[in-house]
C-alpha cells in the first residue's frame, strides 16, 4: 500500500479575498399571503370592532418573513418605528369566503 498524501493546508488569502455576498432580494412566494401593517389609530379601531383586548389575539414575531410583503412595514422598519404592539391585517385567500381577514400582534423575538 502507498501512503496517504499529505494535505495542503488551505491558503487563508482566498478566503479573505472573496467580497461578501449581497443580500439575496424577498420575493413573496404565491403561498405567503398579504400582510398590512395597521396604523395605532387603525389598530385601535379593530380591537374595539372586534370586542378584544391585544392579549387574545395571534401573535406574529417582527423577523416573520411574510411581513417582508408589506412595503408600510418595510418602510416604518428602516425608519425605526417602534413596531411592537403593533397590529397586522393578513389577507388569506377562501374558497367559501372568498377572503378570510386575520390579525396579529406584533412581538420581538424575545417575547416582550
């Protein structure tokens, strides 16, 4: 038997030398249905529509990449908008309603 050749130790100059990867545009699949992010006053308007407090509804986390198709939320995210608490209108699509209306609230990863 012939041994093993040794091997070459990777350069570490390559890997330095790669540029980093942009980050890869969202593109809204046709399952992920429409998110809105409501206004406080809107969202005010619903919970009293509805006869619910914010403790009884949903929640939806602020990293969920369905809200990533609501350019409202993808503006008042870059203009670092508080946005827990907030109130999101999702859009689902039904075969007996035609459209099925659902609301979440907003929450941080950490669950405040």
């Amino acid at each position: 038997m012939s041994p093993t050749p040794a091997r070459r130790p990777r350069s570490r100059a390559k890997a330095k030398a790669q540029p980093d990867k942009p980050e890869r545009p969202f593109v809204a699949h046709l399952l992920v249905p429409p998110h809105e992010l409501l206004s406080e006053q809107e969202g005010k308007e619903v919970l009293a529509a509805l006869g619910s407090g914010v403790e009884r509804l949903p929640k939806i986390l602020l990293s969920d990449p369905g809200l990533k198709t609501d350019p409202k939320f993808r503006a008042a995210r870059e203009a670092k908008e508080p946005l827990k608490g907030r109130l999101i209108r999702v859009h689902r699509p039904s075969p007996t309603a035609g459209s099925a209306v659902a609301y979440r609230l907003l929450i941080s990863a950490s669950g405040d």
